[in-house]
C-alpha cells in the first residue's frame, strides 16, 4: 500500500466495532508490527463485568500498566516521543484509558488514577493517524454476541452503550493529531476485500485534521 509516513497508526472505538481485526490487517499491508491490546491478560477483567463499582479501579490500573508498557517497549529505549523506529499498528491509543477510567471510577478513585497516569504515560507516543471505528449501538451488541467470546459474557448492552456515548464525546474534542472517523454499520473490512480496500484508498494521502469516511454499505 502506498501510503504516508505513518509510523503508528492507532485503531480505536468501542467494543465489538472490529479494531483488532482492522489493526491485523492494516499491519499485514504495510508491513508493520501490531500491537494487540493485553485484554485477556487482565486478572480483573472477568469481576469487573460482575461488579463494576468494586472492581473497577483495580481494572483500570491494570489496564494502564499494561498499555504503558507495551508502547514504550514499541518504540524502544531512546527512541523519545512519538517516534518509532519501525511501522506500528496498535487496535488501541494510550488515550483510551483515561476513557474508561472517566466512564467508570468514582471520583476519588479518579484523581488518583490521573496522577498516576500522569508520571506513567511520559514520553508514550502519539499516534501519527488515528482511525475511529463507529457504529450504531445495536450493531455493536449484534457484533459481540456472534463473536461468542465467553470472556464477554458480562458485558449488558447497557455497558455497550455507555461506552459508546464516551468514545464520541472524546472524539468529538480530539485534537491531539489527524484522526479519520470510519462508519462501520454497512461494511465488512474482514470478509469484504472491497471494503478493506477502500479504505487503504481513503488512507494513501494523508488525513489533514478530522476526516469522515463513510462508504457505501457491502452487508
């Protein structure tokens, strides 16, 4: 694919809007590393969908220590802020924490979480391109109950829509770089070619700013 210089490409959104998938195969096209989020990794993860009010904070924190360590080991030792010595593809930004750490701790719990996040995500790269995945809330909850992940099992539409109402608020402000807002309810990156190249022809000049991309429906 012939695109800009894009050394880390973050795909973001909601839950079971396709970020892991898109992230695969954006990093198989251009020859890039990917970087999956530590998800099931996370030993709270499971009470937290019991329980969010007790399980939350320790989620989170866990979530943080994760994403923290898995970027700064991607751009190495020296590498300094927002450079990477080779091409990544994340299916998550750092930013995203804070995302859910404003959607599901209390307040107390998250000034604590805010300064830890400050001295924790120094010197994390920015990405050059962020690609914000969007869907109906319907489709999202259509979407993970076909995956059948027993580790979802938890998760209420009511969670999904919350989620969702918080990636748009924060996307809605994002200025911290070029970001290309994708609109998945009528397209199949993963099973549809065409729709997967489309994309790739949206993303070969650059994305100035906000961008909106929403592409005739193949399903």
């Amino acid at each position: 694919m012939g695109t800009p210089d894009y050394r880390y490409i973050a795909v973001e959104g909601p839950i079971g809007v396709g970020t892991t998938s898109l992230a695969g195969m954006l990093a198989q096209d251009i020859g890039g590393e990917v970087l999956f989020e530590e998800v099931r990794s996370n030993p709270f993860l499971p009470e937290f969908y019991k329980n969010r009010e007790k399980n939350a904070f320790n989620a989170q924190l866990s979530f943080l220590v994760s994403r923290c360590r898995q970027l700064k080991h991607a751009a190495g030792a020296g590498a300094g802020k927002n450079l990477f010595k080779h091409r990544v593809v994340a299916d998550y930004m750092m930013e995203k924490d804070r995302i859910f750490a404003e959607l599901n701790l209390n307040q107390p719990e998250f000034e604590l979480y805010n300064d830890v996040y400050g001295l924790m995500s120094v010197d994390v790269a920015r990405p050059d391109l962020v690609i914000f995945l969007t869907a109906q809330t319907e489709t999202l909850v259509q979407r993970v109950k076909k995956r059948g992940s027993e580790f979802e099992v938890g998760i209420t539409e009511e969670y999904i829509e919350e989620v969702n109402q918080a990636y748009h608020r924060f996307f809605f402000r994002y200025e911290s770089g070029p970001m290309l807002q994708v609109n998945t309810n009528d397209i199949d990156f993963v099973n549809n070619k065409e729709d997967f190249r489309k994309l790739l022809d949206k993303i070969s000049s650059p994305v100035k700013g906000r961008e909106f991309f929403n592409p005739l429906g193949s399903v």
